[in-house]
C-alpha cells in the first residue's frame, strides 16, 4: 500500500497534490512519501519479528535510495544501512545510523573504503573474497583493530529475476563459491584482526517467487552445521535483500508477511542473530517520478508521448527493459495508446511502446510509479540534463530534499586547459 492516491481526480501525495510540487520545483522531480516509506519499514520489521534469537538487523540497501532524508526517516524506523561504497557509508553516517547497525558490501572494497570502515567500527564487513579477507584482516590487524566479519556465500541458485540484478549464480562475481566456502572460511576465521562470525547471503533483486530465496537458505543452513562441525562459532546469518515488488496494477508479489513466515521456518534451528537488506521492497513504492508532456508528437502506429524526463532520470527501462506504470496527475477519463519517450537522442531512450494509457496533451503532468528505488540514485547527466530534483512529502508539507543540478553547474567543474586554450 502506498500514499499516492486521487482525490477529487488529482493525485495526491499524502495530502499534497502533485500539482503543486511540479509548479514549486518545476519537473522532472522525483517526489517520495514519508508515510509510506515508514508503512513499509514497519510491515517489514513487524513481518521479521522473532526470527532469530536475537531482534534482527534491518540494513536498508542505501544503494536503493541513498537520499539523505530517505535514509533519516528510515534510521527513525530503528533501520541499518547496507553499504557497498565508502560513499554510501559517509551518507548512513550523515543520517545517524549507529556505525554498530552498518554492514559494508561489495566485491571492491579499496583500501581507502576499509580504512574508513575501520576507522569508524561499522557492525559488520561482509567478505566477498579470499583475497578480500586476507587484506581486510591485514588493516585491522596493523591498527590492533579486531573487524566484525561474515563471509559472503555464492550459494548458485538462479533468483528467476533480470539476469543483469542476479547476484547468487555460480558465474557472477558476488561471493565466493559454496563448495570453496568451508575452506576458505577457514583460513580467514584464523586471521588476526578478524571476528569472523558468520555468513552472508543475497541471490538477486526484484524476486517475484519465495521458491529461489528458500533453497538458498536452506544451503546456507547445511553451511552453517558444517562449519560448526568444524569448530566455528556461528553466531551471524546476513540473509540480504531481494524482495519484489509490483510494478503493474494488479501484479502479485510475496509479501512480506510471506517472506518473513519462510524466513522462520527456514532458520527456526540455526540460533542465530539475523540481518536483512531490504531495498526495493522498502522505497520502490514509496516514490514516483513527476514529468511533463513536452509535446504529443504523430507516429506511424501509435503517437509518441515525449515527456520531459528521460532515461538518464530514470534508467530502469533503458537499462532493463523495466515496466513503469504511467499515469496522468489529472486524468478526464479518457485513455490512448502511446509510445512514451523522453527527449534524449537514441531510440534506447524510451519508457514504453504503445502502452494503454491515460490521455495526455502537451503540458499535462504524468507519474512514472514505483520510481522510489533504484530511480534518481542511478541518474546521469547524459545529454548535458543536469540532475532531477528530490522531495520528501510529509502530510500536507514538502520539502525539497535534493536541488536540482543544472547542466551548467555540471559545466562548471570542468576545465580547458591552458594549451587548447
Ligand atoms: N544487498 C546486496 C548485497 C545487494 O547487492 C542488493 C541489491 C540489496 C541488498 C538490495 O536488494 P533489493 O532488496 O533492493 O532487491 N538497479 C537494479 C537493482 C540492483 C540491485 C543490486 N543489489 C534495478 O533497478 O532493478
């Protein structure tokens, strides 16, 4: 459920219509609800509750969402943050998060992004290499720093999502192999400087079925007694992130309360504390993207919608031929067939192909939905657009809670040397 709804034939966010943010802060602007980023938080902590033997840890994958607000409202819920970048970690900090409730992933983590992981004693490092550990355990052991630690699991389980957001199969990069995972265990839980006391999983993003997340539990289970039975004390299991959400009207995914029922029964026996990474599935719905209709241009089929956000906005669709709903802010009832495209000069540029729509003119205000997650974090400023705006509804007050980047301030960072001068 979310906080984007019509009321007297506008859409509103909470209490605010979106008409409002677009004359205040011009479009494209991304617009996200507080209150629905705190329903999400809620039903995702109310669904884990009693998992483990211990609360569990809920690190938002700030990669998602990494807006400053989004991550305070978010460290209000009581959340964590996944981190994968000294970048993302300097902004879980800046939002309060306790460095305890920190989790840094990532197969390339520098030198630099460990040093100042250590040097703020974040909760956990999670390892996604041999090669990783050895240098991890390195730094700490150099500072006479002891660094919490689970080791990240490539159980090769196909997730049944986009292959470019599969993470857990044998050939992607992230982790390292089950088979390989007892003996490097080893090795590394030997390491000064190292805690190593646990495992970490995450198959992939946007998981439309429980079936894929259950089987890799289950191996990361028998990995759990095996490396007991070699005399390990396993006392952390990272189960990651992953959890789907509905990108089309009536699309049915599992819900939390679904995934939290599997996660008990999968790991009523491992005893021990449990750490999530939810994403999507906390800001995907929280969020839409805002854009005007340029013009409606005549096509050969269909007519094209060029509206005035575009793939560097929101890559999703380019990038994974993802489903946007779109639909308009004022919507009279009427409905056409569209291709709606925004205005950057390659055919990739396009958001849908004769899709059924609302009807718009030139001018008319349209919702990308389900834009909250992996939307502005992934802009560009390809054809020289600059950066869209971000704001943060609460009630029936809004905030801009990122300005919008000009092109020319993009321009203003670069440099012609004196010699072409
Ligand atoms: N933990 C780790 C280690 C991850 O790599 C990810 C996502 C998550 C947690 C959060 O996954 P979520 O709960 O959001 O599914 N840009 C793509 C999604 C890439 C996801 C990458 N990793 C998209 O727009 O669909």
């Amino acid at each position: 459920m979310d906080h984007f709804q019509y009321r007297g034939g506008i859409l509103h966010a909470e209490d605010v219509p979106l008409p409002r943010i677009a004359d205040k802060v011009g479009t494209p602007v991304y617009v996200y609800s507080r209150a629905t980023l705190e329903r999400h938080a809620q039903v995702f902590a109310a669904a884990l509750e009693g998992a483990g033997n211990a609360p569990p840890l809920i690190a938002f994958a700030v990669k998602s969402n990494p807006n400053l607000a989004v991550l305070k409202v978010l460290q209000r819920q009581g959340f964590g943050a996944d981190v994968v970048s000294g970048g993302e970690l300097a902004r879980a900090l800046a939002a309060d998060i306790s460095p305890d409730k920190i989790v840094f992933s990532g197969v390339g983590k520098t030198r630099a992004e460990i040093e100042y992981a250590l040097e703020q004693d974040i909760g956990q490092f999670n390892i996604e290499s041999r090669e990783e550990g050895r240098e991890l355990a390195q730094l700490a052991a150099d500072r006479g720093l002891v660094a919490q630690a689970a080791l990240r699991i490539n159980p090769d389980v196909d997730a049944g999502t986009h292959d470019k957001i599969s993470t857990g199969k044998a050939d992607n990069k992230f982790g390292v192999p089950l088979s390989r995972a007892a003996d490097v265990f080893t090795e590394l839980a030997a390491l000064d400087g190292l805690s190593l006391r646990g495992v970490a999983i995450h198959i992939g993003s946007q998981l439309a079925d429980l079936a894929p997340l259950e089987t890799a539990f289950a191996k990361i289970g028998g990995l759990v007694e095996t490396l007991r039975a070699n005399g390990h004390r396993i006392t952390h299991v990272d189960l990651g992130g992953g959890l789907g959400v509905p990108y089309r009207k009536g699309e049915v995914l599992p819900s939390p309360a679904e995934y939290g029922a599997m996660v008990k029964r999968m790991t009523a026996d491992l005893d021990v504390a449990l750490t999530f990474e939810p994403g999507r599935v906390i800001a995907g719905n929280a969020g839409v993207l805002l854009t005007r209709v340029v013009r409606v241009k005549e096509g050969v089929n269909d007519p094209f919608l060029i509206v005035d956000a575009a793939m560097n906005d929101l890559a999703r669709p380019a990038l994974y031929g993802a489903w946007h709903d779109f639909d308009a802010v004022a919507p009279d009832g009427r409905t056409m067939t569209a291709n709606i495209v925004g205005p950057i000069c390659e055919t990739g540029d396009t958001f849908a192909m004769g899709r059924d729509t609302d009807a718009f003119v030139a001018g008319d205000l349209g919702v990308f939905r389900t834009a909250g997650a992996y939307g502005a974090t992934m802009a560009s400023s390809y054809n020289s657009r600059g950066f869209v705006a971000e704001v943060l509804v609460s009630e029936d007050d809004f905030a801009i809670v990122a300005d919008r980047i000009a092109a020319a301030a993009i321009m203003d960072a670069e440099r012609v040397p004196d010699w072409l001068a």
